[in-house]
C-alpha cells in the first residue's frame, strides 16, 4: 500500500473519484492501495487469457468461446466465395474479407496492448514501493 501523508510525501491534489477501485482515503488523503491494484490487474490478466483463448478452469481446454481472438478470426471469416458468386455478393464478400483482416489484427492488437498497460503499472507499483523504502531508510 502506499502511504498515507502522515508517513511519507502527501499524494498530489487530483480530483479522483471516491469509489475509485484501488485508491483509499478521501478527497484530501488520497493513496493508492498496491494489494487492491494488483488484485485488479490479477482480474485483467484473467481476462485477457480468456480473451486469448486459455479456457477458464470449468471449461474443456480446447475452448473458443465467445469474445476469444479465435472466434472473431473464425467468425469474421467471410470472402466472395462464401458470400455467393453474383456480382453484389462478390463486391459485399471482397469487402467482409478485408474487413475481417482488420478487425482480426486490431482486436489482438487490443488485446496485447492492455497487457502492456498491466505489466507498466505492475512495474510502477514496483518502482513506487522501492522508492519509498529506499527513501524512508
């Protein structure tokens, strides 16, 4: 946990929402609470393997289910064949392919870069907690 003001440096003076989940105190006391920050970045890396396609605990291992990168890839997959072989279909098919191109980098992409967010502010907390022990020796 980080420290509340009377043990350490005061937190800035932010306007931060009271039910904010990891933060204690009040408007004027502010600190963060490392254990809760982390139990939610636990809850995210969670997510993100289901995302990934890591089957929950209950589930078989060879699991896609619903919001798993492998399922938009497999979902998302339409061309012109699969469309039909008339003239608006083919253009409608040519553009559902790239579209799902797209859509299967980006959502990955999304996924991998929430898990950079969560591995950057697990090191802050790290940093953060280093820092102040070197500073209050």
């Amino acid at each position: 946990m980080s420290y509340a003001p009377d043990n350490g440096s005061p937190p800035p003076k932010l306007a931060l929402p009271e039910n904010w989940p990891g933060l204690g105190g009040g408007t004027e006391e502010v600190y963060i609470d490392h254990t809760r920050v982390r139990q939610i970045l636990k809850g995210l890396r969670d997510e993100l393997g289901t995302l990934r396609g890591r089957a929950p605990a209950n589930m078989s291992a060879t699991w896609s289910g619903p919001g798993t990168a492998g399922e938009v890839q497999g979902l998302t997959n339409v061309g012109p064949t699969e469309a039909g072989p008339w003239e608006a279909a083919k253009y409608f098919g040519l553009n559902a392919e790239q579209a799902h191109e797209v859509l299967g980098g980006k959502y990955q992409l999304l996924i991998d870069r929430i898990e950079a967010m969560v591995i950057a502010v697990e090191q802050a907390v790290v940093n953060y907690e280093k820092g102040h022990t070197s500073s209050s020796a």
